[in-house]
C-alpha cells in the first residue's frame, strides 16, 4: 500500500535521500513538536507492558517501535531531542 498525497514518485527514494529528508522534517521545529507528541501518544514515557493482555501490549510496543524507527532514520542511537533529553 502506497500513501498518494501527491503525484507517485517515479522509484523508491535511496536511504541517503531518505535520511536527508528526515533529518530535515524532524530538525525544524514544527517536527520537533511532532516527535514530541509522537513520543507522547507511543508510550515513550510509559511502560507498554499490559498484565493478562499480550495482545494489546504488542500493540503498544508497536505504536513504541514507530518512533524508535523514526530515531533511528535521524541517526540518533537514543531520541535526544524529546522531554528529558534535551532542550530544543
């Protein structure tokens, strides 16, 4: 599944374009804001384990995995610029 918002790109972006692109997005300040709620809606700051519910702690653990990924496309080994890391 491919999300259209615009006209489809012609091929796949390479990793280096992709990791351009994210480090602006999430370098500028409205994406700053966005990781920030981000982190907060993903259980970055809670713990995901729900007792009795594997199911829906898997769920949460990949609402968790998305901002990880996202991090992780910034080449940051751990979210830095999220609440309790460091100032913006």
């Amino acid at each position: 599944m491919q999300l259209s918002f615009e006209q489809p790109q012609e091929k796949e972006p390479d990793n280096a374009t992709l990791a351009q692109v994210y480090a602006r997005v999430f370098s500028a300040k409205d994406g700053k804001m966005i990781l920030e709620d981000v982190a907060k809606v993903s259980g970055m700051y809670r713990t995901n384990f729900v007792q009795g519910n594997s199911d829906y702690t898997s769920f949460l653990e990949g609402q968790r995995a998305l901002l990880l990924y996202i991090c992780s496309r910034l080449n940051e080994e751990q979210p830095k610029n999220i609440e309790g890391r460091q100032k913006l």
